[in-house]
C-alpha cells in the first residue's frame, strides 16, 4: 500500500512541466504560451469563431476572465495602439517576440531581429507588461494544467514529423539533424489563430511555430526542414552561386513569385532546389513545371541535377559545391527566355494549407472522453469522472478504455487516494493503452515506487516508459529523470 505524501510527490514533478522547452525538438514554449495568452486577452480574435480552434484558446481566457489583472488595462492599450490590417502580420509581430525574448517569469528582449515597432522603450514597455501579466495572471498554473492537452496534440504530431525527418535525412544522405551550433524547433501554440505555420530564424536557431489544424502540417514542417539543412550552403557556397546571378533576371519577369525571392537571390536558389526535392520525394515530376511558372527558374535544372546526385555516394553538404558549379547559364538562358510565367500571384498560398475539409468531429465514446480531458483540464474533477467513467460504459474498445482508466487514476491523485490511483493506473496499464497513454501510465507508477520507497519496482517502471515506442518527448525526459531518482541510495 502506499502511504507518503501526495503533495511531495507532485510538487517535485511540476518544475519540469513548467520548464521552458530546451532539448525536443518538437515542444511547447511557455513564452509563446504567455504571449498568446495576452493577446487573445487583449483583442486578438483572428479565426475566434473558427471550428478548427483548439478548445485551450477559449478555456484559458475563461479562466483569466475570472482573475484580476491590473496589467490587462495597459496590454489592451498597447495591443491597439500596434494593430496590423492584416491578420497573420499581426501575430507574427508578437510571435517574433515571444521567441527572441528570455520567457517567463522575465520577459527580457534578447535580439534585435524582431518584427514589434524597433525604439526601445516600445520593447521595454512590451517585457514589463508580459512579466506583470504573467504574474498577475498566475499563468503559470494556467501552463501547467494546460499541459495534457498539450503533450496530446503534440503526439499526434510526434510520428509524421519523425518519418519526415528521417525521409529528408535519407535523401540528403545527413547522419543528424543538421550542424553543429544550429538548432531546429518546432513549437506548437494552441491559442493562436489555426492554419498557420510561421517560421523564424535567429542567429543558429531555426524555429516552427505551428498552430491548430485539422491536418498535422507534414509537408510544411518538412519544407522548413530542407530550409534548415540547405540555406547554409547556400551562404557558404555565394561566390560560386554569385556568378551565375544573371539569371535572376528573369525571375523578375515572374508576378507570381514573392518580391522576397526577386530581392534575395540565395533564397531562390534554395527554394528552386527544395521545389525540385519535394518533386523527387513525392514522385510528382509536374511540380517543376508548376514551380517554375511561379518564378522558382532553377527548379528544371536541379530536377535534371538530382538523379546525378543520387547516383553517386557522396552526400549533398559534399556535393552540393559540384552541383551549383555545373549550372550553365548560357543553357538555363536560353531555357527560361521563352517561360510565359503564372500572373495570378492571389492564388498562390504563402504557405501549403491543407484539403478544405472540415474536421472529423469526436462522436460517442471519443467524444465523452474528450470531454472528460477538457473538465479534468479545467479541474472540474467531479464532471471529469462522471464522464471518465461514462466512456467506459460506451464502448468496448480496450485502448479507450485505458485512456479513460488513466483519467480516473489522474483524479484520484490529485483527491489524494493513493491506493485508487495505483489501482487504476495498473488497470489502464492492463487495458492495452496507447502509446501516449502508456508512457504516462508508467512514468505515473514510478513516481508512486518512488514515494513508496520501492526503488526497484519504481526503477522498472521508468525504463519501461522509456522502451514505449511513439512516447512524447516529454515523457521520456520524466521517465529520464525518474530513473536517476529510483537509483539513488
């Protein structure tokens, strides 16, 4: 039987979940969560009505409705006073700061390649405003119990970013995730309007912010990928692309592409040769033609390039010199002068979107259980379990009913019934749980052997949840840092 202190247990365990996100690279940022935070609470209502919003949006400005925050005044001025026409410019400005600042429970300005209004009182009223509201608005507690949900969604994300990783990985003939110094993170921020993808990169950090949709965003994390793993060749290899920068010319002629690659000429080089990648990656050789009469007037030549590189061994941070020196541009001259180029730049997307589908909305069992998260979340526990256990009375599914057993053993927790709460994890544990689901339901049972002072038994769980193939990153690094905790004396 276990008998120890809940409290001591659980206080131990929330720093982690309050830290901010360092080492995944696929995470939730606990200043983005702030900033967004504040400025729903200010006046952002992009895609408010939008059935693609994640339930968090509207719960956790339901819960700030409730408190008092003198600070909310003076961050409404401010949210007014910096307004944009245009509604994905307008959080962009306050996403390029939430990344370029130190976070919570500080808000201090790090770098100065921000897209906020640049005088620097502007910035310093901006960080003391954010601290005061984080304070006043104990966002902190609202982060942590917001954390379920959020390490939900970002499994669904965990296996489609995985394989597209490995796939450009592969191709690229890349042992790791990049270079040395450098960094690739993907943030996902549920309180911001859905359908976006904003990337950003400082310095040796090269970041995704991704927001709610009813798709995961697969082809456009992988886009931004190749964008990590080719820009810096680009730059390292300029001499040589220099010289063949004549061509560019003719890209100018292109009214559909962005003014963004006409005034960059080593961005469209990168962007014509991830065009013709993707061609190769998704066996769609009709995108180079698609891609050129948009403005990308490299991407027949590298689709012409490539099965070249993939016959030979070497991989492309080795090739790519050979390659960009064997542009001929006489030859890619004389092919570009007679392209009619695509005049309709309107119906071209910044960015891919996915299939105008509406979302498969949660039926029966699902839906009850879903349910019974957002109430747990919200910490109406009594509606919760009522709900918890009428998902198990709707269905047979063993997975679902883990997941519901698992809810329940969450409650019993925090109403401090040890016993029960063992009880039921073991029970989830028995009920074929989901990846998500399983790994929790372990790190959870270590933590109770560790309380019970069963170091073994405690030790077991812990490597146990760290062998659950598809566990969040998460949960690894609890289960990490529960079994450096069981094999201390």
């Amino acid at each position: 039987m276990l008998r120890h202190a809940l409290t001591v247990l659980l206080l131990a365990a929330l720093p982690a979940l309050a830290a901010p996100a360092e080492s995944g690279q696929l995470d939730a940022s606990p200043s983005l969560f702030t900033v967004m935070a504040a400025i729903n609470a200010a006046g952002y209502r992009a895609e408010w009505s939008s059935p693609n919003n994640h339930p968090i949006r509207m719960a956790v400005q339901a819960e700030l409705a409730k408190r008092d925050i003198p600070s909310l005044g003076p961050l409404k001025e401010f949210f007014e006073s910096h307004r944009k026409k245009n509604d994905a410019l307008e959080l962009s400005q306050y996403i390029s700061f939430a990344l370029s600042c130190n976070g919570p429970p500080a808000f201090e300005f790090i770098t100065r390649d921000v897209e906020v209004p640049p005088d620097a009182m502007t910035l310093r009223d901006l960080s003391r405003l954010l601290a005061a509201f984080y304070k006043e608005g104990n966002i902190e507690d609202l982060w942590k119990r917001s954390q379920p949900a959020i390490e939900q969604y970002i499994a669904r994300y965990h296996e489609p970013v995985t394989d597209a990783v490995l796939q450009v990985n592969g191709y690229m003939r890349q042992m790791t995730s990049g270079f040395k110094y450098r960094r690739f993170q993907i943030f996902i921020e549920l309180q911001a309007a859905p359908n976006q993808i904003q990337t950003r990169s400082y310095s040796d950090n090269y970041t995704i912010v991704v927001t709610p949709s009813p798709d995961t965003r697969t082809f456009d994390i992988r886009h931004a990928y190749l964008h990590y793993l080719l820009d810096p060749l680009a730059t390292r290899h300029q001499e040589i692309l220099d010289r063949k920068k004549s061509l560019v010319d003719h890209a100018l002629r292109a009214q559909a592409l962005s003014e963004a690659y006409k005034t960059d000429y080593l961005l469209l080089v990168t962007e014509s040769l991830i065009k013709a990648v993707e061609a190769r990656l998704d066996h769609r050789p009709g995108m180079i033609q698609e891609a050129l009469k948009e403005g990308y007037i490299l991407a027949p030549y590298f689709s012409e390039a490539l099965p070249v590189y993939e016959k030979q061994e070497s991989s492309m941070y080795l090739y790519y010199k050979e390659m960009m020196q064997a542009i001929d541009v006489v030859k890619e001259d004389r092919r570009l002068t007679g392209v009619e180029f695509s005049k309709d730049s309107a119906a071209r997307p910044a960015v891919r979107m996915p299939a105008a589908a509406p979302p498969v909305a949660a039926t029966g069992a699902a839906k009850t259980l879903e349910e019974a998260e957002q109430a747990y979340g919200s910490r109406d526990l009594a509606r919760a379990k009522q709900l918890f256990l009428k998902t198990l009375e709707q269905t047979e599914k063993r997975s679902t009913h883990a997941s519901a057993y698992y809810g329940l053993a969450r409650i019993a927790l925090l109403e401090k019934d040890l016993d029960a709460a063992e009880r039921l994890f073991q029970k989830a544990l028995d009920s074929e749980p989901v990846a998500f689901d399983k790994a929790w339901v372990l790190v959870y049972l270590g933590r109770l052997s560790v309380a019970a002072a069963d170091r073994d038994k405690a030790a077991e769980y812990f490597q146990s949840a760290l062998q659950v193939e598809g566990a969040t990153e998460k949960a690894r690094q609890e289960a990490t840092q529960g079994l450096e905790l069981a094999k201390k004396k």
